[in-house]
C-alpha cells in the first residue's frame, strides 16, 4: 500500500452497508482502507481497489477466525498501522452453524483493537433487535433488561454488547444500532415493497404494533459511519441509534403506501402480488413480508436524543422519513413492481 494517510479497516464485506462504507472511504484522498474479504469476494474487492493510487489493500481471511484467519506477519502488520476498525455485516448464516458469529467477530474486533497502537476509533454494527421484547423506550445506553428474543441472531448481537461494554473504558468504541436497512440492493428491506406485499391478511396483526417501523436508509448510514471512521472515536465509548426520525407505525404507513400506489397502477393491477414478486428478485426473497413483521418490535419506543446531540456535535445527522420521501419510495416501487408484472 501507497501512500500516507489514516489506514481503515473494513471488516465484512461485500455486505450492503460495509460496500457503501469501502465506496466512501475510497473518495477521501487522506485515508487507505484495508478490505478483510472472504476469498469468495475477493473479486468484488479488487474491482473497488482499482485505480486508487494504491490506496486499497485487501487482505483474504475469516470474519470470525483467530486473528482473522491471516498470517502472523500480515495480522502484524495490520495491528501496527490501523487507526480505525469498522466491523460491519456479518456474513449469512450458514446452514447448521452456531449463532454466534456476532460473539466471535466481536470477540476478534478486540483482540486487534488491543493489539493496536494507533488505534483511535473502533466502530461496531449491531441491531435495535437487541431491545427484544422491551416495552417502554429503549435509550442508547440501556441494554440488558431480561428481555427475550425474536431469533437467536438477535440474542448473540446482544451478548456480543455485553462483551464490547466491557472493553468500554479501556478502548475508543463506538457501538452503531441500526434498524432494518432500506434501500435497494441484495439483501436490503426496500420498505414500499414490505408494506404493499404485507396486505390484507397482516393488518391485523399490524393493528397491535404500536412502535414506530425501525428503518435505516443505508446509504445514510454509510456515510455517517465513513466520516466517524475517518476521525478519532471516543474517550469510554458511545453507543448510537441510526434510525430514521419521522416514521410512524408500520399500519399507518402501510395504507398511505396503498393510497399512493393505487393512485399510480392500472385498474385491477393486483398490488400486493406484484410487490411479493419484485421481493424475490434480487436477493430480497429473504424479506418475507410476515418475518419481517414477526421480528420486530411492537411496542418498544427507541429513544435517539443522545444520537442527536453526539452526530449535530460532528455537524451530522440521519435524514428524517415523511411523506415526500415516502412517495418517491412508493413511486420508484410502483415502477419496478408494474414493470415486473
């Protein structure tokens, strides 16, 4: 690698937000990244280090192995000139495998943290999914409650925070919460999609969901993270709520998303058809509708204040949901799903 600069590492991808991530870390002329990839994504990765003077080095090992499954000499290397981690998307789950990557990508997180004597800022994705079956508001600082949970996905991003609180005063971490990524791409939850195909037979449940939906514009996010990334983190560690202000209950928008689009369909289009069909293209068939529903919280009120105040303190924020936002989505929605009759 060439260059001086402020060396990032980007753990997890070609996951939807860590892409975003490398993509906007790449645009700072002041920063070299470090990609750790599978072998599989290896390819992805190179196509994003081509043509950046040398800035990109991408490194082939696990997520969740020992010392990131690399050599002792590039570990080495790495432990000696990274200023900031940025641990984000963990790989699907394999078929019979434990749940409890979270753990052991977290588990490795620190060791490299520890290890490193540049660090100044080590950022942590984890879920809002953590708050369980809490009822009441959910504060960036709360987290173990006795709550249960929707998956045990969910419960390992939990005890994974227990461990990264422990390390709190000792290392410059901050924890990211997000809700469910929105957007388009593999893997994202494009939301027009989910609240047209959850129609009729969820409104009921829908009916007792009080909580506001939990949605994250992933390409916000990606770049508040990538600015964080690129300067010093905290002194004990903050965790930070990434959801996006302004939306209301997943009932509520679901009929002002049926309103819009009915107003820009033909006569007897079958909407929620068409919609439960664009989801299984792309990689979005794991969005099922009524999963999605089922794993979210229904009565839980997470608070953002803290989050608030610590981004405007970095001249930041999260772009707030209403209802011109909402219509572009519906509109952009409407377009694919008629397009894809």
């Amino acid at each position: 690698m060439t260059g001086k600069g402020r060396t990032v590492l980007v753990v997890g991808f070609p996951g939807s937000l860590a892409e975003r991530i490398a993509a906007n870390l790449v645009l700072r002329p002041d920063t070299r990244i470090v990609i750790l990839v599978e072998a599989a994504h290896a390819e992805e990765a190179q196509r994003l280090a081509a043509g950046v003077d040398g800035r990109v080095r991408i490194l082939i090992g696990s997520l969740t192995r020992i010392d990131f499954g690399l050599t002792g000499p590039d570990y080495l290397s790495l432990s000696n000139e990274v200023a900031a981690i940025v641990a984000l998307d963990l790989p699907a789950p394999r078929h019979g495998e434990p749940p409890t990557r979270a753990r052991a990508q977290t588990r490795e997180v620190i060791e490299l943290a520890l290890a490193a004597p540049r660090l100044e800022h080590a950022i942590v994705l984890s879920h809002l999914d953590v708050c369980g079956s809490i009822d009441g508001v959910f504060a960036e600082h709360d987290l173990d409650a006795g709550q249960e949970f929707s998956s045990e996905d969910a419960e390992d991003r939990f005890r994974a925070e227990r461990v990264l609180r422990r390390f709190a005063g000792r290392l410059p971490l901050t924890i990211v919460r997000t809700g469910w990524l929105c957007g388009r791409g593999t893997g994202l939850a494009p939301v027009a999609h989910l609240l047209l195909a959850s129609q009729p037979e969820l409104a009921a449940s829908l009916k007792d969901m009080h909580a506001p939906l939990l949605a994250t514009d992933v390409a916000a996010a990606a770049e508040i993270v990538s600015t964080l990334a690129a300067r010093p983190g905290p002194a004990g560690g903050e965790t930070l709520h990434l959801i996006e202000p302004g939306m209301g209950r997943p009932l509520d928008l679901a009929a002002r998303v049926s309103e819009l689009a009915l107003s820009h369909v033909p006569s007897g289009f079958d909407l929620v058809a068409g919609a439960r069909r664009a989801l299984k293209r792309g990689g979005q068939d794991a969005w099922s509708p009524r999963e999605f529903f089922r794993a979210h919280p229904r009565d839980v009120r997470v608070s953002t204040a803290h989050t608030e105040r610590l981004l405007a303190e970095r001249g930041l924020s999260m772009p707030a949901f209403d209802d011109t936002v909402l219509t572009s989505l519906v509109l952009e929605a409407v377009e694919e799903i008629v397009g894809f009759r």
